[in-house]
C-alpha cells in the first residue's frame, strides 16, 4: 500500500460514506460498501479493473491496482473490542453427515483466499449516529487464517455424553477464535480481536448522522432540472 495515499483512502473514506447516509438511513451492508469501496479506490487513485457486482460468491470481491480484495461488514460489540465475520460454507468438507478432518478444512479455507486483502468495514451504531472503521489487513494476517489456531470438535450441550460432534472451534489467539456450525451450513466465523496490532490497519474512520438529508425524489428534482 506505499504508492496509495492514505490520507487520500481516509478522505474519500469519510465522504463517500457520509454521502450514502445523505440518502440512506441503513447501515453499508457487504453489497453497499463493494460499491462505496469501489468509489473510494478509484477516487484515490487506485483503478478498479474488475467486481464481483454484489455476486456474494466466495473470494475476491475487488480487483484493483493493490490486488484483491475480500469486501466483509461487521458490527463491533463489547465497546469495540471485537467483531465477527462470517465466511465460507464448508459443507464440501464438513457436515453433520460427514464432520471431515482438520487438515481438509484448512486446506479448503485456504484454497479460497484468491486476495490479497480482507476489506472490512465494521460499525458501532447508537439511536442517532454510526460509526465506522474501514480495515485494509492482509489476507494472510494470522489471526484470519486457520493455520494458526489448534482445531478441536464442537459438541452440544449434550452431545458429548452422545458423541455427537455439532461443529468445530479453535482455541484463541490474542482474543481471536474461529468456529464452523454444522446447522449453518456448516459456515466459518472468524471473531477478531481488535488488538493494539490490528489497529493499525485502520484506513479510514467517520460517524454519520442516521437522519438523510435528502429523499430519491428530492435528489431527482435536483439533477434533472436541466
């Protein structure tokens, strides 16, 4: 990220998010903020060459002159301290029918990380105002890749005593775990740990107002008054 300006990411940052809440009263889900990180990109400097137009499906989401990018949303809990991701579904190598092995579970994981950068952003929102954080952290950040943590069986609350396996976890690394639930699909969540560490991935911070300004109408009147 050295020949990119990160002044220039903060700045557009700011204002590419505030102008959406000039319109929009809803937190920037996954689908918004491809678009808005798109915007902000380009307008930093840094030319998009290819999206995945909101697919949702695995992996790379932005191609651009930093590489790919994974595009996540997240809300922050316990006062900013952490937030959770979800990930792949894992049913091709996991499964309540099949609960598969660890080496074949990390192996899948890492096998979809055809990016460079996870892009989160993540927001704390009270009754009035919402704040953000965008991340840039790289895609091979150790607490965002299986190989770092020891993985055990999930089991239920009773399930032990009947060995049946409902999942899997890892033990925690500086307050980062990851977790793969059989009944959801067998889907991977990341909780991360907003360490002193990942801090300094930040790019760009703002907190927008949840009251627009404007309405669709209202923006229509303004651009087609030729």
């Amino acid at each position: 990220m050295s020949s990119i300006n990160n002044t220039q990411f903060s700045n557009n940052f700011t204002k590419c998010v505030t102008g959406y809440h000039f319109i929009n009263t809803e937190p920037v889900n996954e689908t918004v903020w491809e678009a808005i990180n798109c915007q902000v990109l380009e307008l930093s400097g840094c030319p998009v060459q290819k999206t995945s137009s909101g697919s949702h499906s695995p992996g790379q989401d932005i191609l651009c002159a930093l590489g790919g990018l994974s595009n996540k949303s997240a809300k922050y809990s316990k006062k900013r301290t952490e937030f959770a991701i979800s990930s792949y579904r894992l049913t091709t190598v996991c499964s309540d029918k099949d609960c598969g092995n660890v080496e074949s579970i990390v192996e899948e994981i890492n096998s979809r990380k055809n990016y460079d950068y996870y892009s989160f952003i993540v927001r704390e929102e009270n009754e009035d105002e919402i704040y953000y954080d965008w991340y840039l952290i790289p895609a091979d950040y150790p607490a965002l890749s299986p190989s770092s943590y020891a993985w055990e069986p999930m089991y239920g609350q009773r399930g032990k005593k009947t060995g049946d396996q409902i999942g899997w976890k890892t033990n925690e690394i500086n307050g980062s775990k990851m977790t793969i639930t059989f009944s959801m699909s067998s889907q991977l969540w990341l909780t991360v740990s907003v360490t002193e560490e990942l801090k300094s991935f930040i790019v760009g911070s703002c907190t927008v107002s949840k009251k627009p300004k404007l309405n669709y109408l209202q923006v229509y009147e303004m651009f087609s008054k030729v």
